[in-house]
C-alpha cells in the first residue's frame, strides 16, 4: 500500500481584549479589512464579535506548519495592535461575561444563532482543530474509529480553560461543558464503513434537519470540505509550541494507525461509555490524574501514559520529521498545561494580595504574553 502524504493543517480561534481594560473587545470593520488584505482566505471572523479565526495552508510537514501558523499568529497580533487590542488563544475568558458579547451579522452566523436558540449565545468559547490528509474514504472511518481512543489524552494537554466568568470552574477544559449542550456534538460514534457514515448522515440532511455535514461537530470527524480527518476535542492552546506539538501527536497518531492498517492490524476499539469516562478525567483534571489504560484497566499516571505514547508513534514521528514536537508533550507535563499555568498566575496575585478583579486581570496579561512566545 501506497502511504498517504499525511498533510496537516491548522485552524486556530483566537479571543480579542482591548490593551487597556483586557476585556474582550469587538473586532473592528478595519481590523477584519486589514487582516484580510494580508492573509486573503486564510483569516475570517468567527460567530462571536470579539473573535477572529485563521487557518494554515495544507502543509506537507509540521515545520511548514510551523511558519505559517507563526505568519498567522504574528500578522494578526500586529494588525490587533493598531486598534489597541490584542489577541489571546484561550478558550474562555477569564472574566468575560456571555451576556455581554453579540454574534457575527453574517447569514450562516445568523441561521446558527436561529437554529440553536439561547444555547448559541453561550458559546464565549475558543477551540484548535488539526486536519490530516487522508485521501481514501474508507480509511477516514477505519482511522477515526480507533483514534478516538486518544482524544482524551490530547484534550489533558490541551487544557486551557479553567475560569468562567470569573469563577475558577475547578476544571481543566471548562470550554467542552458549554460546546456539549450544541447538538451533534462529543464523541463520534463508531462506523463500519464510509456508507454507513453516509447513510447516518444523510437521515438528517435528508429531512432538511442540517444542510450537510459540517453542522456535525463531533470532537472528531471526517472533514466535509477537504479529503481529511479533522481533530476538533483540543482547547485552543496559549503558545504556538503547544498547538504544534498537539497537531504534531495528532499526524503521527494517524500514520501510525494507518501502519497497522497497512500490516492488517488495528488499535483495539472500546466502547465509547469507556473513552467518555477518560474524556471526562481530561476535562476535570488535565494531566493531574492520569487516565484510565482501558487495557490494563488501572488508572495511569499522565507522564507514564505520554511516554508509552511517545514511543508508539517514534517511528512515525521519525517519518514525518517531527519528533521534536510529538517530545514537546513532555515540556507540557513539566511546565504544567496553560490551565495550570493561569491557576499559578491567579494565586501568585492573590497571595500578593491583590483584589480578584485584578488578579483575573493578571491572568489575561499572562495570556496576552503567551500569544508572543516563539513568534
């Protein structure tokens, strides 16, 4: 069998905070119109006012991805800073209340907010998605059968969503609690072939439920413009190194799996009830307290799980020229995940005595300063 060239590519949604009071700000007609005439298709607004969200090229390696994700990341904080804003690549706010923010007036923005009622209003929300190219149907569904058994692990690393309002939620990815009351929504469910995942998805279209199948946003799917599997579980990340050692473990996780294909192996499948219990252990903790090996069935320290994984997808990671990123994972574990890191900043201010409000607002600088790191 002929190896796919396994391209990967990158979407990003970023949160924009006035420099001064670091509240989340509305992106102004001149900021769209500046960024587009830099980056053409590549930048877009998102459904809320007060976010924008970019894309990276199709990239053959995870170092092309890298200088195009840093030209994104760069352009669009130099545009922001002519208007006085800035970008943040958290998925919530630390402090922003939903009440106060409007949807995108764009008809598919507007249809969005009339099909999904008050539950679209609460979607202050921010995610990463990582595409890999697969050109064979058959082996999008084969591949997101047993891939879903990671999401978990990528959703602990990704972490970056821990207060809500204000509030320290007492969780790692608070995002994923507010995007599950969308419909079509969680982990996908298991498929024996491409027309069957057809069939499934054609039983709404078909009633004039959705239009097609980008109105299904499951945490993992077969794209529905591009020939690819798409990777929606992970918070979006505060530094480009971590976004790209997710996407990195992602395009070698999908080599690897398309390997045992290859050799007529497979990764074990579990029950999607097993995999949510572990989706759930990423969403309260992060990589704290570990996850369940559904093998051993024993609960496994998190850095004894991304060594095992490390390892798994050497070979491919070699093959794709990305070790150094899919290693990168072990930075995460030691430097803590940005939930973590915005608790430390939060407590550094409180014990210097500082009122909430101001420690909050220390953790949005902290946000602010992580966008930069590696531009």
């Amino acid at each position: 069998m002929d190896a796919p060239d396994f391209t990967i590519g990158i979407e990003e949604e970023y949160l924009l905070v006035d420099k001064e009071t670091l509240k989340l700000a509305k992106a102004p007609l001149g900021l769209m119109e500046a960024c587009k005439a830099e980056l053409d298709e590549q930048v877009s607004p998102e459904f809320l006012q007060c976010q924008i969200e970019i894309g990276t090229h199709v990239c053959g390696t995870i170092a092309a991805a890298r200088e195009d994700l840093r030209k994104l990341r760069r352009s669009i904080a130099t545009r922001a800073a002519e208007f006085g804003l800035a970008p943040i690549a958290a998925s919530c706010h630390p402090f922003a209340a939903w009440r106060d923010q409007h949807h995108t007036d764009r008809d598919r923005y507007n249809d969005l907010r009339r099909d999904l009622g008050g539950v679209a209003r609460r979607l202050l929300i921010s995610g990463m998605h990582v595409h890999v190219g697969l050109p064979d149907k058959e082996d999008r569904i084969d591949i997101l059968n047993q891939l879903t058994y990671f999401l978990p692990h990528l959703l602990a690393l990704s972490a970056s969503s821990p207060f809500w309002q204000g509030e320290d939620t007492g969780l790692a990815s608070y995002r994923l609690t507010i995007f599950d009351n969308l419909p079509r929504t969680g982990l996908p469910p298991q498929f024996t072939s491409w027309s069957a995942y057809e069939r499934t998805v054609d039983a709404i279209v078909g009633l004039g439920l959705i239009e097609d199948s980008s109105k299904i946003w499951w945490d993992l799917r077969p794209s529905a413009r591009f020939p690819t599997i798409e990777a929606r579980i992970c918070d979006v990340s505060p530094r480009m190194d971590t976004a790209l050692t997710l996407a990195a473990i992602i395009q070698s996780l999908t080599r690897f799996l398309w390997r045992l294909k290859s050799q007529n192996r497979r990764w074990r499948m579990y029950d999607n009830f097993l995999i949510e219990e572990n989706r759930w252990h990423a969403m309260r903790y992060g990589t704290t307290n570990g996850l369940i090996d559904l093998g051993q069935r024993e609960l496994v320290p998190f850095d004894v799980l991304i060594e095992e994984l490390i390892e798994l997808v050497r070979e491919d990671a070699e093959a794709l020229g990305c070790v150094a990123e899919v290693e990168g994972a072990r930075r995460i574990l030691e430097n803590g995940t940005s939930a973590h890191q915005q608790r430390q900043v939060y407590k550094d201010a409180i014990e210097a005595e500082l009122p909430v409000e101001e420690a909050l607002r220390d953790v949005v600088r902290h946000l602010m300063a992580e966008f930069h790191e590696g531009l």
